[in-house]
C-alpha cells in the first residue's frame, strides 16, 4: 500500500467549515471545531478522509498535534 506525506495548515475555530488545496499541494482547512483535546483534529481527520476519499483509518498524524502546521501519512 503506498504511503505519502501531506502537509497541511489548519485554523480552528474559524467560522466556516473549508478544504483548498494551494498549488504547491499544500492544504489549508479551517474548522469551526475548538482546539481543545484533539476535537479539532478529529474534524480535520473526518475532511481529509472526505476531500481525499480514504478510511479515516488511512489518516495518521505524524507531526503538530498542537501545532496550526501538520503533517498527515496518508496510507492509501
């Protein structure tokens, strides 16, 4: 199963609920999720599993847990 490093940049707490992809392949996700007790990443994990559409279970976060910078294994 192929592997792959995405790197992305999250805002919680912000109003709306958005996924874009720059031209660099870098993703910007803003949710209106509080960063409190990975609540955030949960909701970032559900709109990459969407966006990307892979298991939830394919999405591992590997660097920034509590970071606004992260960087996801995507095992798909």
């Amino acid at each position: 199963m192929p592997e792959r490093l995405l790197k992305v940049r999250v805002r919680a707490g912000a109003r709306v609920r958005s996924l874009e992809e720059a031209p660099d392949g870098t993703i910007t996700i803003k949710t209106p999720v509080a960063p409190e007790k990975g609540k955030a990443n949960r909701d970032v994990v559900d709109m990459l599993s969407s966006y990307l559409r892979v298991p939830k279970s394919c999405i591992i976060l590997v660097r920034g847990e509590t970071a606004a910078r992260k960087t996801f294994k995507i095992m798909a």
